[in-house]
C-alpha cells in the first residue's frame, strides 16, 4: 500500500481539476483522492488582482465539485469521513497583470517574450471544503521566479512542442520549461501548480474550523 502523508487519517480528497501536473503531485505523495473536473468561468474580473483572483476560482471550483456531488456521490468506502473539495487555480503574474493560459502559438510567443530575462511572480489560489458546506478554509500562496534570456529561437523551438499552450503563463517549470527557470524563491510545486507543504496546512486548519464557519 502507497504511503499517504499529506493527509494519513482524513478523508478522502476530490480534486476539481482535470490538471495532469496536479494529478501527477498528489500521486506523488501517495494521497487518497479523485480527480473530478468542473468547468467555471476564468476570466479575472476588472481590476481584480492576482490573489484574489485565484482563490475566488479556486472557491468556485470547489463549490462546484460540491454541487455536482449532490447528484452523483463520491464513493468513500476505502477512506474514513466525508470528501474534502479541492479547487485550485495558478497564474502567472508580470507588471501586475495576470497572464493565464495562451489563447494560441502567437500569444505564447509574446507571453515568453515578456517573461525572457525577467522575474515574475506564480500565485496558486486553494479552497477546501467539506461534504456538505459544513466547513471551508482557502488561501493563495506566491512563488517568485526569475527566467533566463531567451532568444527568439528558443522560444519558436519551445512553442513548436506544443508545451506552453495549455499553461498559465506559457510554460512549463517540470517540463522543457525547466531549462529558462534560473531559480525560484517559494514554493517548487507551487509554480508547477498545487503546492503541497500549504495544501496539506489547509487540511490542518480544515478540522479546526466551526462548523458552519470559514
């Protein structure tokens, strides 16, 4: 039997993404979950800034897991206590301004563009909450990340791998992304896109929260 750490005596996790990277981390770690996908809308509203931002979607996904819930239980049998939702969102953020996933090849050119030579910041927003409503807790937490300078035929040759299309901010830290990061102050698992060491703080403070409170 894998070894679960991040949250050995606790129930089961439902995770509302369909999220590769973050399938992948919590696997890693042995947890008991499920990946159950929710779509929400992404746009940031006007003027909202980064970490408000993602966890307001990291909130809507979460609540959205729960919703859908109601009509299609999670199976529990093998883990002790109701589910906990998890949404998470992750963005990349330059100047102030959010940068989420490219619309295309021509949007990641001039996203990595801008990013070449350049520290930026990587904000993940995570919501928890249990079957029910009964208790939720949530926070963002911030990543800062300083790129190398690329030239225009790194950045052609990367976008041509297909890598950055489907990612906040055009890239990829555990992919080919990995050879333009330099160094990162915070959390790794966090620019990849669920930081681990805060998610399983938040399943601590989960517990100690009053039911019916947040």
């Amino acid at each position: 039997m894998q070894t679960n750490l991040i949250n050995p005596l606790g129930p089961r996790l439902v995770l509302a993404s369909r999220s590769p990277r973050r399938i992948e981390l919590l696997t890693l770690v042995g947890a008991r979950f499920v990946a159950w996908p929710v779509d929400v809308d992404e746009r940031a509203e006007p003027g909202e800034r980064a970490e408000a931002h993602v966890l307001r979607l990291a909130e809507l996904k979460a609540r959205e897991a729960l919703r859908r819930a109601a009509a299609t239980p999670i199976d529990t049998a093998d883990a002790p206590g109701e589910p906990v939702y998890v949404g998470a969102d992750t963005v990349v953020t330059i100047d102030r301004e959010i940068l989420g996933k490219p619309s295309g090849a021509e949007e990641a050119v001039r996203m990595l563009e801008r990013l070449s030579g350049r520290i930026h910041e990587v904000w993940t927003g995570l919501y928890l909450v249990e079957s029910g409503g009964a208790r939720s807790v949530g926070g963002a937490l911030r990543s800062i990340v300083k790129f190398s300078r690329l030239d225009g035929e790194d950045v052609r040759r990367y976008v041509a791998t297909g890598e950055p299309l489907d990612k906040a901010g055009a890239y990829a830290v555990q992919g080919y992304g990995a050879l333009f990061v330099e160094a990162i102050e915070g959390s790794y698992s966090n620019v990849v896109g669920l930081p681990l060491s805060y998610l399983k703080h938040l399943l601590g403070m989960l517990h100690q929260v009053p039911a019916g409170g947040a």
